[in-house]
C-alpha cells in the first residue's frame, strides 16, 4: 500500500509533468507558422501586372499548324498539318508549361514551351524545346508582355549560322480559341517573315 508521503511525492511530480506541458503547448502556439515556398507574398516592388497573362491557354487544345516550307529564303509554298497542346501551370502560377504534339505528315513530334514571369519587369520568357533535338542547347527566350489583349515578345536567334530576331505574337484571344504566329527577321527588325502559325480551338 502506498503511503501518504509518497503519494503526495507523486503528486507533486504529476503536477509539474501537467505545467511543463502546459508551458510548451502555450509556447508552440505563439510561433508564427513558415509559410511554404508557393505562399510566400511576392515582394512589395513586384510589378504583378501580367502575372496572369497566360492563363487563358491553361487546359486541352486541339491545334492547326500552318507554317512555311523553307524561312527566310523567299519561299511562299506553306504545308499544314494538325496536333494537340495542353498546358499547366507551375511554380505557383509564376511559370507554366505546355506539352504539344505536331503531326508533320511523316514526322510526328513533340515540342515543350516553357514560360516564367519576371516581377522586376513585368514581362514573360518563353523558351521552346524542340522534341526532334532535345540535347540542343536552347535559344534565347523570347521576351515581352500582353497589351489589350495581344502578346508580343522578341527575342535573339540563328538561322543557317546567321544571327535573326525572333517575334511570337498572341491575338485573337476568345474562352475557347486563340491564334499565335512566329516571325524572323534577317535585318535587326527592319523586316518581319511569319514563317508559323497556329490556331488553338479548346477541348470541352
């Protein structure tokens, strides 16, 4: 049987194991939770103003191709042909991707866009991965913003060895369709050739 002393002994030791308990769980609450990486609030200064730029082409889409057969070697002969897109967002909203398949007749192939936004500038960059060569260093992205409603970005390439520019343009913009053409330039903008164009119809 357990004697007064020493329940009491055990009292004392219950009580302190309570308070000490107590103390740490009154002590975690007033820590004030790290917020994950994507929670994080952009910076005060960022220019957010197209952060949400791309989002219409967010989802499934059936894609028509019309480009030329030979760029900036005065060539008028066009092929087309049909393929898919279909794009997600990353890093939280600030990025997103697209994973498009491009039925060439006989040379069926995938291509990625990638895009991340600046907060500094306000602008987007687009880097393109071509399926056919994906150990290929990639180009320059192409730089730019939306403005009542149509995109327009430039960027640095070569053609054949020789330095061009490079402009994508977004018009056109519905829920459900959206059309995007590229062009080169041979002379530092002086002169545009749109080589490449598609239309984007939404899969329900």
């Amino acid at each position: 049987m357990i004697d007064a002393q020493t329940e009491s002994i055990h009292h004392m030791k219950h009580s302190r194991h309570i308070a000490a308990a107590g103390l740490l769980i009154t002590s975690l609450a007033s820590i004030t939770p790290i917020p994950a990486a994507g929670d994080a609030p952009p910076p005060a200064t960022a220019n957010l103003s197209g952060l949400h730029d791309f989002d219409f082409l967010i989802g499934d889409w059936r894609v028509h191709h019309v480009r030329i057969k030979e760029r900036l070697a005065g060539c008028n002969e066009w092929t087309e042909c049909d393929g898919t897109c279909s794009m997600r967002p990353t890093m939280g909203g600030w990025g997103n991707v697209d994973d498009n398949v491009i039925n060439v007749p006989g040379e069926v192939y995938r291509g990625v866009g990638l895009r991340a936004y600046d907060s500094k500038t306000g602008q987007w960059a687009i880097w393109w991965l071509d399926g056919r060569n994906p150990f290929a260093d990639l180009a320059p992205p192409v730089k730019g913003h939306f403005h009542d409603g149509v995109g327009v970005f430039y960027g640095t390439d070569t053609l054949r060895g020789k330095p061009i520019l490079a402009r994508f343009i977004w018009s056109q913009i519905t829920p459900n369709s959206a059309h995007w053409e590229q062009a080169f330039s041979p002379d530092g903008g002086e002169t545009w050739e749109t080589n490449w164009k598609m239309d984007f119809t939404r899969v329900n």
